[in-house]
C-alpha cells in the first residue's frame, strides 16, 4: 500500500468528514450572509449523523498523524533526502486538523455572524402585548436558532424572541398592533424551517 497516498486521502477524508459534521449549521449563516433565508434547512437531515462523522474526522485526522509520525521513525538508514510533496508536510497536517477543529465546534460560536437587530419597542396599550408559541420544525441546533431570532426581530414591534431547538419551538412576544401572527410565522418560514400548524 502507498503510504504517501494513503496519508493524503486519509487526511483529506478526516477534513471532509468535519465539514460535514457541521453542515446543518452552517447554510444558516451563509444564508444570512448571502441576504437569503429558503436555504438554511437544506442540510438539516444530517444533524443525526454529526456525532459519527465527527468520530470518523477524528479517526482520519488521528491516523493521519500516525502515519505521518510513523514514516518519519521508520528506517532512518534508508531515507532519502527527497524533498517531501506538500501534503506530506507538517504544515499540511497541522492546516487540515486546525480547519476539521474550526469545522466541528462551528455551531457553539457561528452565533457571532448574527448582528444583534432587537428593537427597543416603544408600548402604547399594554392590551396589545401578545405571546405566541411557535411549534418549528427543521431547527437542528444553535445556529437555527440563531437564524430564525434574527428573521424574527427584523419584523416591527417584536419585544422578545425566543427560538430553541431542543423544544422545537419560538415564543414570540409581540405588540399586536404593529404586527401579526401571520407575518410571524412568514419570517420564521422565510428561513427554511416550517411553522406547523395545529
């Protein structure tokens, strides 16, 4: 077996496994960034599967590096004083776990892509104040969340939002005469994620 080879396409397996362990969480940023929402959901049914790809980026990632430290032990008698091909380097292995790290853990910080856009809501009638429970589905983690706040908060007179993807679900507390339940739900469903109706 070419360990040269080997070495590369494992490397390469461990970056692309990490990528695609956070990929139900990064469309929404992308999304938000490109001014687009319909997208943001797209990848969402791979959210299951995050924990296996992430074990299978950290297997790749760990094997590369044994190969890589392994070849570099072996047989110092016979080395030859080549220089190596680029994704042989050191440098190389270091990029590639450093991105799969950004990769993975993407979800606990891409809330930081999402400008604050709550209001302060000046109450006229305290009668108009309402709270609506939105049942969602599609929201797969934090960063679903994240979108689904901010598609809210860019409507007028929304006081507090509070989206989660654990309870599947967005309290929304709001001055009624200034907006309304349907255009509520039509933010959320602007994002890619469906309001469900009961």
């Amino acid at each position: 077996m070419n360990t040269e080879k080997t070495s590369k396409n494992v490397a390469y397996t461990g970056l692309f496994a990490a990528v695609a362990a956070s990929s139900c969480c990064i469309p929404p940023v992308i999304a938000l960034i490109a001014g687009v929402g319909g997208g943001a959901s797209t990848l969402s049914w791979m959210e299951p599967f995050r924990p296996y790809l992430i074990g299978l980026a950290v297997l790749a990632i760990g094997y590369a590096w044994y190969s890589y430290l392994k070849t570099k032990k072996a047989d110092d008698c016979c080395e030859v004083d080549a220089k190596p091909k680029w994704f042989q380097t050191k440098g190389f292995l270091i990029g590639i776990t450093l991105f799969a790290a950004i990769s993975i853990s993407f979800p606990y910080y891409s809330h930081i892509f999402y400008p604050d856009n709550k209001k302060e809501v000046v109450i006229v009638n305290q009668s108009n104040i309402q709270t609506v429970n939105f049942e969602v589905e599609g929201m797969t983690c934090a960063s679903c969340e994240q979108h689904v706040t901010h598609a809210v908060n860019n409507l007028e007179g929304i006081i507090n939002v509070n989206a989660s993807y654990e309870k599947a679900n967005a309290k929304v507390e709001f001055d009624n005469s200034k907006t309304t339940k349907e255009d509520i739900e039509k933010a959320i469903n602007s994002t890619g994620y469906k309001v469900i109706n009961k």
